[in-house]
C-alpha cells in the first residue's frame, strides 16, 4: 500500500474547550497514531482569551515534540475566525499530504488512521 503521512489538525473553539480534554485528545493521537504516518500535530487556536491555552499548551507541544520527535504547533488566528475559517485557516498552513480535522474532546483508538488513508490512496476521488 501507497503510504500518506497526514496533519492532524484540531481546531479549538477555545472558549469551550478544557485544557484536560484538549490534552487528553492530543495525547490519543499521539499515542494510538502509526508515527510514519503522522507528519506533524497542528492546533489552530481561534483567538481565545484562556490563560491555559496559551503559554502552557505551547510548553506542552514543545515537551511533546522534543520527547517523541513529531512537529506539532499551534497556530494562532488574530481574532475570531469561527470553526470553519480556523480550519480553512489550518488546512492552508499544514504540511501533510491529508489533513484530518478533529474537534478537541475527540479521542481515537489504535489503527483510526490507517483505514482513511487506504480509502485516500485506492479511491482518488472520496474527500
């Protein structure tokens, strides 16, 4: 089988999101992700105004990134975009071949990736 590597992306609607649950959703992926297929952790941060989902998340991905090796980031849109243009504002940034787009109290078990991507790469035409 072809091989993909995808982005992850997960954009927070940051006025609802729990730093427990965003981490504990990172901490899935990371976790039950085949590594050669994960080509970096991108969270688009939609302008929020939490303490915890600033400096603290970005020490987070830093420790996350340097610990298992995987590039992961967050980017931060200015002001409030909504979900869909923060996504729309991920997607432009990510450096993976398929995106996937996950919410932030998501969480995935081992081998989630794997069937999407088989689906990508032997049916060119399903989004």
């Amino acid at each position: 089988m072809a091989q993909l590597q995808f982005s992850h992306l997960k954009a927070l609607q940051c006025c609802l999101a729990l730093r427990s649950t965003l981490l504990r959703t990172v901490q899935s992926v990371v976790d039950r992700t085949t590594r050669s297929l994960l080509r970096e952790l991108l969270l688009v941060d939609d302008a929020s105004d939490r303490a915890y989902l600033r400096a603290k998340l970005d020490e987070h991905l830093a420790h996350l990134s340097a610990e298992r090796g995987l590039p992961a980031r967050t980017l931060r849109v200015p002001e409030r975009a909504g979900l869909i243009r923060a996504r729309l504002r991920g997607a432009r940034e990510a450096k993976g071949e398929a995106i996937v787009f996950l919410d932030a109290h998501c969480e995935v078990t081992k081998g989630w990736m794997e069937p999407l991507l088989h689906r990508l790469v032997y049916y060119t035409t399903t989004l």
